[in-house]
C-alpha cells in the first residue's frame, strides 16, 4: 500500500519522504488504556518528524485510525505543543490530500465497477467526501456500502468470547454480503487495514486500499476486458524499494 501511495503521489509531481525508522501512533495502546505508552510512541512520531513538520510539510497517511489519532488525541497528550498541533492540521489521508494539495492532478480512468466500504474512523472523522470525488475522477462505478462497521475493530475481532461474535455479526450485517455477492472483476475498495483483513479472513476475496486502485488505473487504464480477480496483481508482495526507505505510519510530500 505505501509503494503504491509513494507511486501516485510521485505520479502527482510531488517528493516524496518515507521516515526509515518504524514509527506507530499507538493507537492499539490508546485503546488498552495504556496512555503512558501510547504517549511515548507519539513523542518518538514528534521527536522523528520534527524537521518536516515545522517546514509545514503535508504527512499523508494510509490508514484512517493513525490520522485519526493525529486529528484527535494527540493534542490532548500535547495540548501545548506546537509540533502537535502542526501535525494535527498536516495529516492528510490520500484522498484528501489529492483533493486539497494537488487539484491539478487528474488520474486516469478506469472504468471499473466497484465496492467501497468506509472504515470507521474515515467515516466518522474525515468523511468519505474526498474519497468519492477521487472515484468520481477516475470514472469508477462505484457502489458505497451503507455497511456500518466491519466488525474487526483492530484487536477486537480476534478477542475470543464475545467479541468474536459480535465481530462476525457486525461484518454479516451487510459488508461481507455484499462482497460475496460481488461479481469477480469487480473492485473491493477500503482503506481501513482492519476492514481488508475482515473481507479476506472472511469471503473468497481481497479489497485493495485507493493507492492501489489509482495504481491499477496508471498500470491499466481502460485497456482491455476487466479481469476476474483484479486485486490479485495488487496484494501480493514485491520487491522493496530501498531507496524510500522502510515503510512506516507516514509519507511527507513536498511540492
């Protein structure tokens, strides 16, 4: 997903920096209650970043529960910090950074059909607004899912007892129906991590983040029949590219 994001915003004109050391927003920590240890993963994001972020240089992130984090409980670890706050206001998803930061970019086409399920935090925190005048953009036919939570929920669907359950009844609401119900070229879209390790423990299918649909219209376009199982070519592992350093919460883009 990170060198698919790096490949587009690339493709957009931009420069691209990913940070070499492995840096987490400790949002699994937030959720356990374990606020000392959440807070030193967010000093070390601060402590890392600190040159970017004074420079005012936007932080695109690829999972909607770390740029939540940034928009929402950083500042109440730090409210006093001007780091925090920077940060807080530079945190863009892909989506909303393409909308906002590079309106000039136009991605190509591809006339797909689509299903697109909004992770939780994107929904309530960032809206799905962006997110769909980029499938608008890309000419995509795209179905929203009025799905509600997948039910995965980080570490929650995993829990035994209960939480399993509710996890599997969260997800066969609507979600998973309606991926299984999916015809095979059709494009499974989330950015959630939780979300697309939900649809592919649970259906005969894997659901690709919006990097990698706006890498599949650069690699693609509208070239030939759609393919069965579209996401297959996408979700598999490749080569890393060294020079971009190690894959981490955040990619800075400078113009």
């Amino acid at each position: 997903t990170a060198q698919a994001a790096v490949d587009v915003l690339e493709a957009a004109g931009f420069r691209v920096a990913v940070p070499k050391m492995n840096l987490c927003c400790g949002r699994p920590l937030y959720d356990w209650g374990m606020l000392d240890e959440a807070k030193g993963a967010l000093r070390q994001i601060l402590d890392a970043l600190k040159g970017p972020i004074e420079a005012g240089a936007p932080v695109v992130v690829l999972e909607p529960s770390c740029a939540s984090v940034f928009r929402d409980e950083l500042t109440n670890f730090f409210p006093n910090d001007e780091d925090a706050k920077r940060l807080s206001e530079q945190t863009f998803l892909l989506s909303e950074f393409l909308q906002k930061k590079a309106p000039h970019f136009k991605p190509p086409r591809l006339k797909r059909k689509a299903v697109a399920h909004g992770h939780c935090h994107h929904k309530s925190l960032m809206k799905m607004d962006d997110e769909e005048a980029v499938f608008e953009k890309m000419g995509l036919d795209v179905e929203i899912l009025d799905s509600g939570c997948c039910g995965m929920a980080g570490a929650f669907g995993f829990e035994r007892g209960d939480h399993y359950d509710v996890s599997i009844k969260c997800g066969e609401r609507v979600l998973l129906p309606a991926v299984r119900a999916t015809s095979k070229e059709t494009i499974i879209i989330t950015d959630g991590f939780s979300c697309r390790e939900q649809i592919a423990q649970l259906t005969h299918r894997r659901a690709l983040h919006l990097a990698q649909v706006i890498e599949m219209a650069m690699r693609e376009g509208d070239v030939g029949a759609p393919r069965d199982y579209p996401e297959i070519a996408y979700t598999q592992p490749r080569p890393r590219r060294l020079s971009k350093g190690a894959i981490a919460v955040g990619l800075i883009a400078s113009g």
